[in-house]
C-alpha cells in the first residue's frame, strides 16, 4: 500500500514472485470478450522473454504465454472474465499457488478441441501453434491445465432438462427450533454452450499424445465430467467415468502424462466448478514448502469446496484402480484419495501410476536442462565437476526425503556412457519412493537434450 500526502491511497497488484517457483501451471482457454491490454503490460513482457509478440495492433491477448503472480493481475487484464478458467486461476492463486501462465485460443464452435490441439502432429511447421503447443514452451511449468475444455464436456454430458411438477406447498405451522435442517444450497449448473459436443477421451488422447511427444515432464490435471447428472447412481457414474478415460475399452490405454479427477465440485456459492485449478495451487504451494514429489492425498483442501457425488468404498477401489483420482467427503473437508496418474492397475503399473514420481521426475528433467544449458558454454566437461554437481543435488534430495535408500549411492546411479567421442552422455538411474526412472543427459555440439524414461 503507497501512501503519500498529496495522492490517494492506492493498492499494489504486483506482488514479488520466487525467481524460480518449484512448480508452475499453464492455463489453457478460450479468448477472453474484453481483455485490457494496457494493464497486461508485465504479462506481455513474460511472452515477449519466450519470443512471442503480438502483432501490431492486436490487443486480443490471444495466443501469448502469459504469466501472473496474483489474481489481482490477471484481474486487471481480463476484467469481469467470468469462464471457468478465470475460476480456476483464482482457485489456484487462493490455494497457495504461486506463478501461474496463461494462455488464450480463439476457439471455432464447430471444432472446439483443434484450438487447443490438433488431431496429429503438424506436418508444415509453418501452422499457428495451438494452445496447447504454446504452452509447452513454457520451460518451466510442470502442470497443465484445460478448465475451458472441462466445461465443454461437461456441458455435452448433461441430460437435457426435464419438465417435473412443482411440489405441494409445505403446510405452515411451528416446530421446535431444534427440528430445523437448513436446505442445501441449490446446484447452479452451466449454462448450455453453442459449440460441437467434445468428449473427454477424445481431449484426453490428444494432450496426451502432445506431451509425450514434447513435454514429457508436464501433467495435465483434468476434471472427468462425474457427479453433475443426479440422475445417475453410483455404479452408472463409474462406468461412465471409466469410459471417458479409457474410451470405452477394458483395459483401456493408459495416459501417463494425465491425472483425472472424479467428481466435479460445488463451489460455496453452490456453482458446479473443475477442481483442476485449486489442486494445482496446493501441488504449487506443496512443492515451495514439502517439495514438489509430496502428495496432497489425504490433506484437506482449502475454499470450502465440497465433491457433488458422495463416492462409497466399493466404488471408490474401483475408481482408484482405473486411476482416477476421487475427491472425497470427511469430516475436515474435502480430500483427493489418491495421488494416481491416469493409468490402470496391473502388474509392473507403480512406474506409470504414481503422480508424485511423475512430478518428481518433471522437476528433475527441468532444473537438469536448465544446468546444462549453462554448461554447454564450458570448455572441459569431462573433468569430473558435472559428476560432482550431480551427486551434490541428489545428495540434497535424499536428505529432504524425495529418494530412497540411506546414502547417495543407494538413491540414483550416474554413469558417463562411452558410446561416442563426440558427444557427452550421462545416464541417471532414479530410485524414488516407488518406481525407478531414468534420465539420460546428452550434450553435442553445444546442445543439449534430455530423456526421461521408465527404467527395465
């Protein structure tokens, strides 16, 4: 707050961020109906950084990683945006999140995913990138997230609205204090949208396929469209939710690079919402205190929001075992039940199952990129300082308990691999709290690239 005798009172928005946040989100959706351009000028800079101008004259904020401290700031540049991305970054910020980018597509009604990713790869290079591929060159953001497309099959899920007759007025009369229950706050669904019907596995495949092909240390949080449909009971909204992840087939593909969530929530104003924005702000706020390998599973989240399907035990393990991670009732409020990739159970499945590893691996495969970016400018690489740097950064990771075992030897392996003289290649293998993975760091001629793969 700036406080001076001859000006008014005024409150700050820019809020001082972390050089480097352990985990950032990328929020992907549809343009905005009034952006304010002039009070986006910090954001605008953060995409001109990662080489993305805008063009003379468009003031739209469309297709630019934007990246905000606070929801005050992306208050400022979009005002009064009231989509379920504008919800979901204010989720995130009021969990504890602490950078979050956005990114925003003009979105066709008649083919509503291809703004956010296309069917199949691009062959000519010279294509606009989609939203989605603007978001991968965020270097270092570790979750995506899509609220606008949960919106979108959520509203293609929903029965259409049934004509029912209004009840008998109650009786007046007067009953003991004590016999009062109040009524639950009233379900406040969406509002039918104007585009094509978009199907959660159809949404699921393709990012899927999109990360694993460029951002393997990136994970989609994805709200399933579970619990808005009364109508259904419990073993109609599992089915349901097994064929929105695994396209109707048992078992179905496993998407490593996904968390869905089941079912949606109630808001405390009693709207439908995606959860995808407030457990992206608790994994952030985790990983700057706890680090980023810690689940949340079990920790209650904050805002009072509560799941809109009560999920039983039966049908719980089964959700759980398709890897769907449930949000559930108790008495502290409401939890995730478990901290699982979109990966079904089975033998040799704890490598792709667990979300904390996952993560855990992303973050590893960014910070490694970034040292060795600063170390193709040295001369001499094969004096022993990369093995020592290495080991002194696992060594750190051990002690705050992200690896197993009771010495640095016992947690990860780092091997110099002799297959070519013209290249430096290390290949690190990972013991972490269930899986092995490895990582392979390669430099050649000034470059460097980078391999995470599930260990044999």
């Amino acid at each position: 707050m700036l406080v001076s005798p001859d000006q008014r009172v005024r409150l700050a928005d820019q809020f001082s961020v972390a050089a480097a946040p352990e985990l950032e989100a990328v929020f992907v959706g549809a343009a905005a109906a009034q952006p304010a351009f002039g009070a986006a000028s910090a954001a605008v800079a953060s995409a001109v950084q990662l080489g993305f101008v805008p063009d003379a004259g468009d003031v739209s904020l469309n297709n630019l990683p934007l990246a905000f401290s606070s929801a005050a700031a992306f208050d400022a540049a979009f005002p009064g945006d009231d989509s379920w991305l504008a919800h979901g970054v204010h989720d995130f910020f009021n969990a504890g999140g602490v950078r979050a980018w956005v990114v925003r597509v003009a979105v066709a009604p008649d083919a509503p995913i291809d703004a956010y990713m296309r069917p199949n790869p691009p062959i000519v290079s010279a294509l606009p990138p989609t939203g989605v591929e603007i978001a991968m060159q965020v270097p270092s953001a570790g979750l995506l997230v899509l609220p606008d497309l949960e919106y979108l099959c959520l509203a293609s899920s929903l029965p259409l609205p049934l004509a029912l007759p209004d009840a008998p007025p109650v009786p007046p009369g007067f009953r003991p204090l004590t016999d009062f229950v109040a009524p639950p706050r009233p379900l406040v669904p969406p509002p039918p949208v104007t585009t094509a019907a978009v199907l959660p596995g159809a949404v699921l495949s393709r990012v899927s396929t999109a990360l694993a092909l460029r951002r393997r240390d990136m994970l989609c949080l994805f709200a399933l469209p579970i619990g808005a449909d009364q109508t259904l009971t419990v073993p109609a909204l599992v089915k349901r939710a097994e064929a929105y992840i695994h396209a109707n087939a048992s078992p179905g593909p496993d998407l490593p690079q996904v968390q869905a969530f089941a079912p949606l929530m109630r808001d405390v104003a009693g709207a439908i919402a995606s959860p995808s924005g407030l457990i992206a702000g608790v994994l952030s706020a985790a990983a700057e205190t706890d680090g980023v390998w810690r689940s949340i599973t079990g920790r209650p989240l904050p805002l009072g929001a509560t799941p809109l399907r009560r999920i039983e035990s039966n049908a719980l393990a089964e959700l759980r075992s398709s890897g769907i991670a449930v949000l559930c009732f108790t008495s502290g409020g409401m939890v995730l039940d478990d901290d699982v990739l979109a990966c079904s159970d089975g033998p040799g499945a704890a490598a792709r199952r667990s979300a904390g590893t996952r993560r855990l691996m992303g973050w590893l495969l960014r910070n490694l990129q970034s040292f060795g970016e600063q170390l193709v400018f040295e001369n001499v690489l094969d004096d022993g300082l990369v093995e020592l740097i290495l080991t002194d950064l696992f060594a750190a990771l051990l002690k705050r308990g992200a690896l197993n075992g009771r010495q640095v030897s016992d947690a990860v392996s780092i091997t110099r691999s002799p297959d070519s003289d013209a290249a430096l290649i290390y290949d690190i293998r990972i013991n972490a709290a269930v899986a092995l993975e490895t990582i392979q760091l390669q430099f050649l001629d000034g470059a460097l690239t980078t391999t995470l793969k599930a260990a044999a």
